[in-house]
C-alpha cells in the first residue's frame, strides 16, 4: 500500500534526525516573536533590515489593498499587470543601477524562468555546488547541461569552460550563500565570462539590501555593472520585508523573459498591494543606512565573541553566520537549548547544507540589541559547556561531500 510505503519513507528520515517540523508564528515578523505560543528571541529570520513589520510599509499594505484589493486577478500578460507592479519594476531598476526590471511572483520561480528561457538543449550550465536549490533546478529543467564546480573553485571553472563545446553557457551563482553568508568571487567569475564567451547570472537574494552602497547589493560591493553580470535576480521577501521577485538588466533581456520565461508567462502576478508595500520598503534600505551599519555592528560583535567561546564560524561579513556542528543532532540539541533559553534559531541539516555540516544558521536583523547578541552568545557557550570540550569543535570544520548540493 502506498500508505505504508511513505509511512516508512517517513521513518526513515526521523531515524536520520532529518524530520522537519513546521513552528506556528503568532505574530508579526520581528525581534521577538511569538512561536508555538511563546515568545522568543529570533535569530533566524531574513527580515535583515527588519522592514517586515516596519509601521509605513504596512500602512502601504493596507493603501493598496483598499485601491487594488487583494489579488492581481490573473497573469501580467493578461490583466493582472497594475499600475503598482509597474512602478516598482521602473524603481527597481534605479535601485539597482539597470535598464529594466520583471517582477516574479517568487524568487525560486524567477531562477526558473531565468535560466529555463536562456538555456537549452545543447547549451551548458555552470554552477557552484553550493548554489541555491532553485538555481539548481532551473539548470535541470532547461535541458541543458549542467556542470557543477567545487565552491568557488575558479580554476575548475575555468578547466570547465574551456572544455565546453556548447555555444551558449550560463554560469550562475548565489551572490551570498544562503547557507553559508560566504560572498562569491564576483570579479573572477565576471572575468572569466568575458574570456569564454558566458553570461553570468547572479542571484543576490541576500545581498540585496544589505550590502554595498545604499544597500545596492554584492555587485555594487565588486564595483560591477550589467555589462558584467548580464543577469541580475533578487528577491523582496528578505532585505525587503515583503514577498516577490525580480530579474534586473539590459531592455532586450527583460523583453526576451517576457516573451520566453515560463514561469512568469503562465502564473497570476503578486497582489498590487504587495508591490505598494515594497515600494515603501525599497524607499527604506536606501534611505536609512543605519539599518546597515548596526547589522555590520552586531555580526563583529557576534563574531568577536563566538571566537571567545572556541565557536566554529565561516568567513561571512554578511548578517549569515552559521555555526557549524557536523552533526544531525548536535545541531538540534543546540537549537533545542537556544528554545529553552528563550531564543528561537533553527537548525539547518541535509539536504539543505552538505551530510556532516549541520548548523545553526544564525541571523541577525537590524533591530536586534547588542544585549541580545550577548545573551545568545552567553547560552551558546553554556551549551558547549555541556559538551565536554573537544568534540563540537572537531566536528565543526567538515568539508563537504564531493556529490552534496
């Protein structure tokens, strides 16, 4: 019986210490929270400039809502393109230094449709291995070939590259790994799509906002245009507080997405309201720099101390700070831990980071207290304590499998 088979696929993960359960947020997304009916303090959260919540993209919200209503009705291609979703698209343009801007309804179908449209049969994707599962993805369902190289592996890119005989070759990168708040090699990878001939896509999900001038994103940070990475993605739903997507670039690309991108043809447009609210936000992150400069504060304060503590953390600068445990239940008994304790910090295992790099994925917002840092720190260190001593740190630096995602 089906019913068995997937009660014991179901068994399986438990028994693996991968079983996944959702938490009930009662409350708006902040600081603190209330989850499951308690309050804590929330350290895993991507609300990084804490605009989710912000009292004047809410009023926003509600002002598109009474002159939009609630849904755009149908496809931007049909009649569900408003007169919001189109301001948006011209300011996110500016925002980002580009010709245009396309909105999708979400980031995983903006890879998609990116990738999909100018990728196939017969062409060549290349892709960090640590790149977003959306990313991934889009590569498969192309069609085309998808060459995947050792994180930030330049000189694999390149081997990759030269050997390719594909006239059309995507090479595609987070801009900041989701997982591990890492930067990739933008410059080096812009050059080496000029030397082959590629097209650089980059999506700067968790840059966007938070990094470079006026939040402008890790591509501002490397002093890099759209003649360098032809194709731009972001998302609204982390830096930006709201939800929804965009490809930012040159008038043809946004035109060719349009005529070709599946999943922004063949799918209903993010409420109107929704783009009115990101408008808001998107006023925010570029006016209030502050926002930044406590977010850069807190992680030199987080990382100061985790480094006190004999704490594993990778090289980040972003407000993604992973601590790594290696293993499955290591990371959930230290996430369980940080719950009793009154922090809320979840615990990031397979398949969504490497087989023996479980974490916590600490991230911060900007309007955590430097009181809060230290009271998470302080639980951190108690629960180290408990360890004995060397094996948490032993495990933490474990490299990635060579067929993990």
């Amino acid at each position: 019986m089906w019913r068995d088979d997937l009660r014991e696929r179901l068994a399986a993960i438990e028994r693996q210490g991968l079983y996944r359960r959702r938490r009930v947020m009662d409350s708006p997304q902040g600081v603190e929270v209330v989850c499951d009916g308690r309050r804590r303090v929330n350290f895993c959260s991507n609300d990084y400039l804490g605009l989710a919540n912000h009292p004047e993209v809410v009023a926003a919200l509600r002002r598109g809502a009474e002159r939009y209503g609630a849904g755009a009705g149908a496809a931007h291609l049909v009649c569900g393109h408003s007169r919001a979703h189109h301001a948006l698209e011209e300011e996110l343009a500016e925002f980002t230094g580009r010709e245009r801007a396309l909105l999708f309804s979400t980031g995983y179908m903006a890879n998609l449709g990116v990738i999909s449209a100018l990728a196939g049969r017969g062409d060549t994707v290349f892709e960090d291995r640590l790149n977003h599962a959306s990313l991934l993805d889009g590569a498969l369902l192309s069609g085309a070939r998808l060459k995947r190289y050792a994180h930030a592996d330049l000189a694999a890119l390149g081997t990759a590259l030269a050997d390719s005989p594909s006239k059309t070759r995507l090479i595609v990168s987070d801009g900041v790994f989701s997982m591990d708040g890492d930067l990739a090699p933008l410059g080096a990878l812009a050059q080496a799509a000029r030397e082959h001939g590629g097209w650089l896509v980059i999506d700067d999900a968790h840059g966007l906002g938070v990094l470079g001038e006026k939040g402008r994103g890790s591509l501002t940070r490397f002093g890099l245009g759209q003649d360098d990475v032809p194709v731009l993605v972001g998302t609204l739903g982390k830096a930006f507080g709201t939800f929804g997507a965009f490809v930012a670039g040159r008038s043809e690309l946004i035109e060719f997405l349009i005529q070709r991108a599946r999943s922004y043809i063949y799918t209903t447009a993010l409420p109107p309201a929704v783009a009115e609210a990101t408008r808001a936000a998107l006023r925010l992150a570029w006016e209030e720099n502050w926002r930044r400069e406590r977010l850069s504060r807190l992680v030199h304060r987080f990382r100061a101390g985790a480094a006190q503590l004999g704490l594993c953390l990778m090289t980040s600068e972003s407000p993604i700070q992973p601590v790594v445990l290696g293993a499955n239940e290591a990371a959930l008994d230290a996430s369980r831990a940080l719950w009793n304790a009154g922090f809320l910090a979840s615990a990031i295992r397979p398949p969504t980071v490497p087989a023996g790099t479980a974490r916590l994925r600490i991230t911060f917002t900007a309007g955590h207290t430097e009181a809060q840092v230290d009271g998470l720190l302080e639980t951190l260190g108690e629960w180290l304590a408990t360890l004995g001593g060397t094996s948490f740190r032993a495990i933490g630096g474990a490299p990635p499998g060579p067929d993990e995602p």
